[in-house]
C-alpha cells in the first residue's frame, strides 16, 4: 500500500527515507492526505515547522477520503487441525503440560481469501471507489484474526470427538463445558451469541437429567 514503507521507516526513525517514501506516494497521488499528514509529523520531529505547516495545509487543502473492506471467512473443520499435549513431555512455568497446535490451510481457505478480494474490489468499484487496490494474503499465519474457540470439539462420535451435542464430556458424564471450546470451527461472526445460546441449552439438559438421578 502507497505510504505503508514510509510508516515503517518513521517507526525506524530513519526520517530521510520515510520523507523520501511519502513523497513518493504523494506524487503518485495527487490526493495522496496520509503522506502529506505522514510528513508533516516527521518535520515537526525534526524541528522544521515551517515545511510541517506547509505539508499539514496540503493535508487539509487535498484531502483523500479512505475506504477498507477486510474479509472474514471460516476455515472448515479439518481433522488433521488440532491442539494436543505435546509427546515431549515438556511443561510450562506452573508445571503444567504445554499444549502442541497442528494447523494449516487446506484449498477451500486458499480460494476464499482470493475470492474475497476480488469481490471486495468489485464491491468497492461499484460503488464509484477510484484507486481501487486488491490485496490478499493466502498463507498468512494462521491466528492473527480469529476468536478463541475450539480444542474440545463436539460430535457423536467419542473416538474424534470430546463432548456430546449437549457439551456433555464423553468420558466424563458429569462435565459439561459451556464455553467455545465446543466449536468446531468459526466464522467472522462474534462467537458469543451462540455461546450462550448453546449455554441455555446444555443446561436444560443438565437439569433435567438431574431431575431424572442420571446424573
């Protein structure tokens, strides 16, 4: 993205080059406000405030309203992903046991992430956007975007599974686990509806199992 180099290298504080990069992005953008904003921090840093008040009035005078659409999507329950307790036998500070995370893309994650950014630029050109520009990152690393959900996946199945569909623990009848550890997967949605919504239910089912002594 135009200016996303001369950020880093503010952050850097190597100024020259942050100059030299943001005034490249404003000479490909006529428009280009986050450069002429970018720059005029610099100058201030740099105790220039005649060339900081010169590139803040282009800030205000060439203004560039700025729209992003980021995509969500779920990635399908594979088998193969799972979290388990790691065969080296190694603990954490508390000595308690680390866990070990097997997890990768599969095909379906890989097309999606393509395809929402393409449809994000089709959205965006449709509504009149101008300087449209499409990004995707298909093998980012998995756990920068997500909800904590999952690792005692639900299923009728104990051998593959760790709680029934009430979040009944297999292995152990009087456990329920009422949280999103049940999930087997997640979408962009916020989980927490359906956590609860999943709660009430699962309790339900306690009570009236308690009522019957099968508990």
């Amino acid at each position: 993205m135009l200016g996303d180099l001369g950020r880093i290298y503010a952050e850097q504080q190597k100024f020259p080059e942050a100059l030299t990069e943001f005034k490249r992005a404003a000479a490909l953008r006529d428009d280009f406000e986050p450069a002429y904003t970018s720059m005029g921090l610099i100058y201030e840093v740099q105790g220039k405030p005649d060339e900081a008040i010169e590139a803040y009035k282009k800030a205000v005078a060439e203004p560039r309203a700025v729209v992003r659409l980021s995509g969500f999507g779920e990635c399908l329950p594979y088998f193969e992903n799972r979290v388990e307790i790691d065969p080296s036998g190694q603990v954490d500070v508390f000595g308690i046991p680390i866990l070990k995370i097997t997890m990768k893309w599969g095909d379906n994650e890989r097309a999606m992430v393509k395809d929402m950014a393409e449809s994000g630029a089709q959205i965006l050109e449709a509504a009149g956007a101008k300087n449209v520009e499409p990004y995707a990152v298909p093998d980012r690393i998995p756990g920068f975007g997500i909800h904590e959900i999952g690792v005692a996946r639900m299923g009728s199945d104990p051998k593959k599974s760790v709680l029934n569909g009430y979040q009944q623990a297999h292995d152990v009848r009087s456990l329920f686990v009422m949280d999103g550890a049940g999930f087997t997967s997640g979408a962009c949605q916020n989980p927490t509806l359906t956590i609860m919504a999943l709660a009430v239910r699962s309790s339900d089912y306690l009570l009236e199992q308690m009522k019957r002594g099968e508990l």
